[in-house]
C-alpha cells in the first residue's frame, strides 16, 4: 500500500472513529442522552473532511518535507 493511500485513510477513517468514540465516551460520562444518529453525522462529517481536506493535505506536506532533504 502506497505512502500516499496510507495517510488518506488515517484521515479518512481512523480520525473521525477517535473523534467519535471520545464524544461518546464524554456524553456517556455527563450522563446525556447518547443519539446514534448524531454520533453518525459526526463520523461522516468529519471523514469527507478527511478525504477532501486533512488527507491530501498532509499528503503534500509530507511530500514536501521529503523533498527538501
């Protein structure tokens, strides 16, 4: 798997899952009520994010900084 597809799915994935699980985990601990389908657009928020923004652009930065030396 390629340097590049790596990072994107880091992003794209693993990102909002810890994003999501700390929300739950902090609504759980203040006692509020825990709505799947709110946790759901959080998650799909933050993972097209991910792929549009935070992934390709950590892509090219690394790429960058690789350059350099």
């Amino acid at each position: 798997m390629s340097k590049g597809l790596k990072i994107i799915l880091l992003w794209s994935l693993a990102f909002p899952a810890i994003i999501t699980i700390g929300r739950m985990i902090i609504d759980f601990i203040l006692g509020r009520e825990m709505e799947f389908i709110s946790y759901t657009a959080v998650f799909l928020g933050i993972g097209a994010a991910g792929l549009i923004f935070g992934g390709p652009l950590v892509y090219l930065v690394t790429k960058s900084k690789e350059e350099k030396y």
